[in-house]
C-alpha cells in the first residue's frame, strides 16, 4: 500500500471535519479510513438517487399539470445528474450513521 502523505491526511481530516465535527481534526488517517470514506460515498448514493426525484415547490393554480411536470422534471434531474455527485442532505445523514466506524478506523480497529 502506498504511504498517506501528511499532506493527504490533512486534506482527509478537514473533509471528515465537515460531517464530524472538530474531533476529525485529531483522527489518524489511514487506509482503513479511506475505505470508511468509500463506503460513506457509496452509501449516501442511493439517497442522492432518490432526491433527485423529490418533487419542488406547490403550484396550487394546477395541480395536474405540476404533478407532469415534477414527475417529468425529476427524471431529467436524475439522468443529468453528474456521477459522484451527492446531495449535502444524504452524504451528511449517512456520515452520522458511519460515525462510530471512523472513530474505530482512526485506532486501527
């Protein structure tokens, strides 16, 4: 396995900062939390997928036509939607259900 640089692990505590708070900052990065990190991404995906179709703001004047137009809008946002890409909502509730496997791969356990 390829060495973490202190550059890297830096870069990786400051993006698990974001979801975990400032505990992050003192966690050992290590290969077992790259593939937390992985399993974090892949996680939240499904949701990513599924707000995509969530549908947008009411228009009470036609509910009908709102209703056709969400469900045709939902599937373009879905299709368009870059690989990798995640909603903020999905990779954040994720990252709180993984919590307790980052604080474990940062001991090496």
């Amino acid at each position: 396995m390829d060495k973490i640089s202190d550059e890297e692990a830096q870069e990786t505590r400051e993006l698990l900062a974001k979801f975990y708070g400032p505990i992050a900052l003192t966690w050992s990065i290590n290969h077992r939390m790259y593939e937390a990190l992985g399993q974090l991404v892949l996680k939240s995906e499904a949701c990513t997928r599924a707000m995509h179709l969530v549908p947008r703001p009411w228009d009470l004047s036609n509910p009908a036509k709102w209703a056709t137009r969400q469900v045709r809008q939902g599937l373009v946002r879905f299709l368009n939607s870059p690989e990798g890409r995640h909603y903020q909502t999905c990779i954040t509730a994720t990252a709180a259900g993984m919590r307790r496997r980052f604080d474990e791969a940062s001991l090496g356990l």
